[in-house]
C-alpha cells in the first residue's frame, strides 16, 4: 500500500516556516534599526541647550547643536536606530564644547569688563547735560548685554565706551569754555538780490546764563521770480553745549506774520496764512549748529 503526503500537512509546515523567517527578520530589524537614544536622553540635552542659552552661550554655538537633536528624534521615531545614536554622540560632543568655549571665554572677558564699567562709573561723575545722558545711554546698553552674559559682546562694547567716556570729557572741558561765549545776542541780517530775488532776511539768538534761548526768524521780499514772502517768527526754548555743538530744543514757537504772493501769468495773488502761537512737544522744531558757524555767520552784540 502506497502513502501520499498529506497536502494539509505540507502547508501547515509552510506556514510555520513564514512564520519563523517573519520573527527572524523582526529580530535582526530589532538588532539593526531598534537601537535609538531614550527620550530622557533627548529631553536632558534639550534642557542642557537651554541652559547654555540662559546662561549667554552665542547662538551660533548652539544652532548646530540644536539641529543634531532635531536629528536625533526624528531618527528615533523613524526606527532609525544607528543614525539617531550618530546625532546624539555628535550633540553629546558639541554641548561639551560649547560649555568649555563658554567658560573659557566668560573667564577671560568677564573680569576686564567689570573692571571698565567699574571704572567708567567713576569717570562719568566729570559729566553734565548731553554728555552725561549719551555716556548713560551707552552704560545702559552694555549693562543688557552684560545681563545676557554675553561676555565677547560686552568686551567689545566696554573697550568702545571706555574710549567713548574719554572723548565725552574732553568734550565737557570744551564745552564749558564755549558756554560764557555763547551768552549774548546774536545777530544776522542777509541781502538775497540776485536777478528775479531781491528780499532780506533777519535771525537772531538770545542766549542767556539759565540756559533759555530766544529766537527771531523774519523774511521780507521775493524770494524768487514767482514767489514773495513776508513772515516772522519767534520761537523759545532751551539750550545745551555739547563739544563744540549747540542743541537748541524749541518748546514755544509764535508766527507774527504770514503772507505769500505767488505769480500768476501778470498779476501777483496773495495768500495770507493765518497766525498762530503753539507749544511745541515732539521736538520737530529742534536744531543744532557748531558754534564757529555761529561766529562766522552771526555777529554778537
């Protein structure tokens, strides 16, 4: 008698085989792709890259840093095993040079710019007026850089204001010696006549000891071919010597007179604009001038 294999039996044979390569294939898939860094891992690098920047570590030592540890999660959760492990061992290696870096630079830095923003504090007791507001500007902002623990950056900026505070003194000396000068009238009276402009124009400056100023601004004329003009204004305000430059800031400015005449074809049509006497607080009427164009320009009185 003859036996014929057992078709059921053949297959069930067949299936256990898949079956045991489908387990042998996740195994070795296990070995070579399961492999990743834990996210305590990640999460404590993370923490570690904001800490760095808390504590003033530049960006530009942390942007790369910062890409290794988007590499390494994205690796992760593709079941990327060995390339995640490659970015953490990188980010690993960079955050420690990073924290040396740092140290190495705060340790260096550090001690020179409190020593200058020491001594700046001192110097800048010789100043008044606009150059004691710009040396406080400039101390200001190297104190936010300090806060940021930006050490590199605050070097750079200390050895600037400390040579800035320098040149402020020497400008408050000069300033002091120009300020009894400037006290007095000033006058200046121009003739424009030229072919199609024949006018006069008249200014003044009244500088007085408590730091107040006057001012008188008047035309009268044509001005051009077309245009004739016939205003005055007076203005007030007060005044500051910074160097060799005087800042006027105009508080008060009174129009006294407006009136325009513009050609039109033969005949001139007159415009009249109205007066007015307004208080000035945005600053826009403000100027400033060296005091030798003062003296070249104007004559004292």
């Amino acid at each position: 008698m003859v036996f014929k294999p057992s078709t059921q039996g053949a297959r069930m044979r067949s299936n256990r085989l898949n079956v045991s390569v489908v387990l042998l294939c996740s195994a070795l898939a296990g070995v070579f792709w399961g492999c990743g860094i834990s996210s305590k891992k990640l999460n404590a690098a993370e923490q570690q890259i904001a800490a760095l920047q808390q504590q003033g570590v530049a960006d530009s030592l942390l942007s790369e840093a910062r890409v290794l540890l988007v590499q390494a999660k994205s690796a992760n959760q593709l079941g990327k095993g060995t390339l995640a492990k490659t970015s953490y061992d990188s980010l690993e290696s960079l955050l420690a040079k990073a924290q040396t870096t740092f140290g190495a630079t705060t340790a260096e830095c550090k001690p020179l710019v409190e020593s200058i923003r020491q001594s700046v504090s001192q110097k800048k007791l010789a100043l008044t007026g606009l150059h004691l507001r710009e040396a406080d500007s400039l101390i200001a902002a190297l104190d936010a850089t300090i806060a940021k623990n930006d050490w590199p950056v605050a070097k750079a900026m200390a050895l600037s204001l400390d040579t800035a505070v320098s040149v402020l003194i020497k400008n408050e000396q000069l300033s002091k010696e120009i300020k009894p000068k400037l006290i007095g009238l000033w006058t200046n009276t121009t003739k424009h006549k030229e072919e199609g402009v024949n006018a006069i124009e008249k200014k003044t400056f009244l500088f007085s000891k408590d730091g107040t100023v006057s001012i008188s601004e008047e035309m009268n004329g044509q001005t051009n071919p077309s245009l004739k003009e016939d205003w005055k204004f007076e203005s007030k305000g007060t005044y500051d010597v910074k160097g060799d430059t005087v800042f006027i800031n105009v508080l008060k400015e009174k129009c006294l007179k407006q009136t325009y005449q513009y050609l039109k074809g033969k005949a001139w049509v007159k415009d009249q604009k109205p007066t007015y006497d307004s208080t000035i607080t945005n600053g826009k009427k403000d100027r400033y001038m060296a005091f030798d164009y003062l003296k070249e320009t104007f004559q004292k009185k």
